[in-house]
C-alpha cells in the first residue's frame, strides 16, 4: 500500500501533530513540573541578567552544614516561579535562603546546571526578555520562555527531517516521543539536544556526501555536534558520525584524517569549557552525612556530607572491573530497563507522573513494527554498522559512569541516576548506522504508524497534562 512521503509530507505532519502538543503542554503543565526545570529557568533568567554560567558560593543548609555550591543569583520570583516543591522533596537536605544582594538578589544553588554553557538557555531566555521588555508579568514570561525554547526545538526538528535522506521516519518517531515534546515545552535543554542530534544525523545522510552541498552539511553536523557536546560532555562520542560515510576503500586515509579533524573539532569546545568549569565552577552535591557504602576501601568510620567524584573514581580505579561491571549490572536488569523505556518514551513531573499504560504500548508498536517490517533497500557498509553502534555504547557507558562519579553516593554498589530521557540523543547516530538507502519506503503502511502514535498525542498528552493540574 503506498501512501504519502517525501520531506512535505513528513515536515507538515510533524507541524500539525507536534506543535499543537507542545503549545498545550507549554500552557498546561505547572511551572516547574518537568524533570529539572527549576534549574534551567534558573539559567535562562540569570542569562538575562548578562551572567554566562554560574559561580560559586557557601550556602548555608538546613542541617546546620555549610557547602560551597555552584549556582546563580537571580530575582526571587524565579525562584519561586519553578519551585513546584518543597526544597526538600524527596529527603534532600534543603538550601536555607540567602541574603538579597544589593539587587535584591538571592543566591540559587544548581550544581551541575550551573556548569552548563549559555547557548541552548537563549530561546527560553528570550521569552523571558521579551516579557520584559513589554513589562509583562514575571509569571507571562515564564510560559513565553516555554514556548521560545519549543519554537526553537521545533525548527531544528523540522530542519532535520526536510534535509534527511533516509531514515525518516526514525527520525520523526523520536522527535514526537511524548518525551521529547515535554522537554520541549519547558526550559529544559534536553529537547534542544535531541533535535541536534537528529539534525546532525540528517545532514550526514546523503550517500555520498559529494557536491555542492557537502562542504554546508558537514559544516552544519559539526556545529550541531559542538553543542550538544558542550552542553552534556559524555555525549562526545557522538562525534563518531562525523566519520561517516565511509569514501571507496582507496580514498581511506585521506578522508579519515579529514573527518578526525571535524570529529576533534567538535570536541574541542567541550573539552575546554569541561576543564574551565571543573576548575572554576563545579562543586559536589551536598547530601545528609552518610557513611561511605560497601565499595569503599578506606579507613571506617567514612561519612561523607557530598558526592565526591574524586572519591568515586578511586572506587572504580581500585578494581578497574568495575568501570564495566557497574554499568552492566545497572543496564542488566529488567527494573532499570522497564524505567528506562518508560522514561525515553515520557514520563511527566519529577518523573513520577506517568503516563497511560496504553501509549506506553502504542509507541512501543509504533517504534518496533517499522523497524522489523520496512527492510527493503541497501543497509550502509558493515563498517559504518560497527563504528556507530560501538560509539553509541560508548556514550551510553560515559552517560552511566558520569552518574556514578558525580550523583551516586560514594562506594554504593549501585548507580543512581541515569534517565531515560538520556537514551534519546543516541537513536539518531544509530539511526545513520542502519536507515537504508530506498526513501521509497516511507510511503508503505508501518512507517505511518509513529505519525498514528504522534495523532494519539494530539489528544492524550494534553489530558495527561490536565490531570497534573488536579490535587491529589
């Protein structure tokens, strides 16, 4: 059966299935019910303010303990605005309020947030400084910023999927994830990440990548790389895409020191900004004194009052085995498994407002049924299916390991952490592993089932928003 196809077709059912969805959710879900929100609003109105990144400061907690933090001073009301819950939610020791600068400004600890680069903050921050600019009230801003940061991942999105030359469909299917677009619809970098990601995999897509185009696309995948690595480091081995595709077997060496040149240069920055904020910016997580777990070597009593990356990495140097079995027993396990394929595929609020089990089976359907059945065409060369899947696994290993050194409690024989929502910007490298090269596919039948998944949405994402609304 054929249907429609083509990048028209892809892009306007994208516009008309996506964008009502992220306009509904940007609208309905409360301020700061989104995974980490709080903390990128934080960002993008200190970005108003003309601060870059975070600093440092001593911060007094509710247990009577003084940490040194990174984080931002900012206006009150943007503190309020995004905290949908107590400070100590969940069993956190909890920051006591600074004093107001000379500006009226408190001191907001971030932590890791406060390390990230300014760029994929200035959409959300430019809803905010349009409110001001029109005196609009903070809490107008707050769902401007929203929809900044949802324009901007829709049309990186949108660029994506007209400039793919195959796999499309994938594509489409993970930039209408329900997690996706609730990202989308926040102040959360995460959703600008997913869409370049997808972007930089589309621009790679043509086989050859030859012509008069060539030079743009590779330039536009290695800026799209750059960002994403800035803005989340264990991403780096996304930069393996950059290699692809493969030229004739005579032209090896000249093409790969070409593209090893444009894989480092998209690194680069990264690597950079990393040891700038590492040095001058990054502090551990204060926790409640604990004692150090069943890891831990060294002298006892061991209480720890903060995570401790460099403690971790003496945990995992100690019995270098365990850099590989720590991240295996995690991924290895149906429980942690089931919460990462509910957690790529959406789950609202502070991760504990899931979704109805049926889209969880819907997108499951809509995500396996193309995969197994649209088979026709040429796959890429065995090479290409070697280097980008290993480098997949490799990024999902640093994301895993990173949550280890710098979330986990240390000497736990468990990692806390990893979320499924970090899964989603390796599917477009893996999409460019094995997307075949036969565009004609997307006009058979089961590659409209991610577009009949995205329509379901149109409907049930903004119910499940709704519901947030209503108390308990």
């Amino acid at each position: 059966m054929r249907l429609p196809s083509g990048p028209r077709f892809w892009c306007l059912a994208y516009l008309v299935l996506c964008a009502p969805v992220c306009i509904a959710l940007a609208l309905i879900v409360p301020p700061g019910e989104v995974a980490d929100e709080g903390a990128h609003l934080a960002r993008a109105a200190a970005l108003i303010q003309g601060d870059m990144v975070g600093h440092r400061e001593s911060v007094r907690y509710s247990d009577g303990s003084t940490h040194l933090a990174a984080g931002v001073r900012l206006d009150p009301v943007w503190d309020r605005i995004g905290r949908s819950r107590p400070k100590d939610f969940g069993g956190a020791i909890s920051a006591v309020e600074s004093e107001p600068d000379a500006r009226g400004r408190i001191f907001v600890p971030l932590y890791t947030v406060g390390t990230y680069p300014p760029f994929l903050y200035l959409p959300g921050a430019a809803g905010l400084g349009i409110a001001r600019v029109l005196d609009l009230a903070a809490e107008v801003g707050f769902y401007l910023g929203r929809l900044g940061n949802a324009t901007a991942t829709l049309a990186i999105a949108l660029a994506a999927l007209a400039l793919a030359h195959r796999g499309r469909v994938a594509l489409f299917a993970v930039l209408a994830l329900p997690m996706t677009l609730s990202l989308a619809a926040s102040f959360n970098q995460d959703a600008p990440i997913i869409a370049l990601a997808a972007l930089a995999a589309a621009l790679l897509t043509p086989r050859p990548l030859t012509g008069a185009g060539a030079r743009w696309r590779l330039s536009g995948a290695i800026l799209s790389l750059a960002l994403v690595v800035l803005a989340k480091p264990p991403y780096a081995g996304l930069a393996a895409m950059l290699l692809v595709p493969l030229p004739p077997r005579g032209e090896w060496m000249r093409h790969a020191a070409r593209r090893l040149a444009a894989a480092f240069f998209a690194v680069l920055p990264a690597i950079l900004w990393t040891a700038a904020a590492t040095t001058y910016v990054a502090t551990p997580v204060p926790r409640a004194a604990y004692e150090a777990g069943p890891l831990w070597s060294g002298p006892r009593p061991a209480t720890f009052t903060a995570t401790d990356p460099k403690a971790q990495a003496q945990v995992l140097l100690e019995k270098p085995a365990r850099i590989a079995t720590l991240p295996g027993h995690f991924l290895g396990t149906v429980k942690h498994l089931t919460i990462l394929y509910k957690g790529a595929i959406g789950i609202f609020g502070w991760l504990d407002r899931p979704l109805p089990g049926v889209l969880y089976g819907l997108w499951a359907v809509a995500l396996l049924v193309p995969l197994l059945l649209l088979r026709q065409g040429t796959l890429p060369p065995w090479p290409e299916r070697l280097i980008l899947p290993a480098a997949a696994v490799a990024c999902l290993w640093l994301v895993v390991i990173s949550q280890y050194l710098t979330w986990t409690n240390v000497g736990e024989n468990r990692i806390d952490g990893p979320q499924g929502r970090y899964l989603l910007p390796l599917v477009p490298m893996l999409v460019l592993a094995f997307a075949r090269t036969r565009r004609e596919e997307a006009g058979r039948w089961p590659a409209m089932l991610p577009v009949a998944a995205a329509a379901v949405d149109v409907v049930a994402l903004p119910l499940a928003a709704l519901a947030m609304t209503i108390p308990a």
